[in-house]
C-alpha cells in the first residue's frame, strides 16, 4: 500500500488517505496516483469470511 492507512476495530474499518501527498503518474500519464493499496489487500477475517479492499486515489494531471 502507498500512503493509505486501514484500521479496523471491531465492525468498523477505516481508511485513511493524506491528500496532499503524490505517488507520482500513473502509467498513462493521465492521472496523479495519491494512494492505491495496489490491487486487492486483505484486511480481516470475520465470522463471515475474509474481507478485502481494493482502493485507488487519483486526480487527473494538470494540463500543459
């Protein structure tokens, strides 16, 4: 994960993002990557089963 923090406690999962940082371009170029857990991460296993997050912040790059 970059600049993304996940905390659960109890039945409650949270998601913490610093919005003023920059991971850089994406791959296009289109985008500023601000956090990813970069695909799919595990978080916890519940009574219910596993449960996973997939998370992307972005914003599109200033144009030139």
């Amino acid at each position: 994960m970059k600049n993304v923090e996940i905390s659960v406690k109890g039945k409650v999962m949270t998601i913490t993002v610093d919005l003023s940082k920059s991971q850089g371009p994406s791959a296009s170029g289109k985008t500023e990557i601000i956090g990813t857990t970069a695909g799919n991460a595990r978080i916890a296993a519940n009574g219910n089963g596993e449960v996973f997050v997939g998370l992307n912040v972005y914003k599109y790059a200033a144009k030139k």
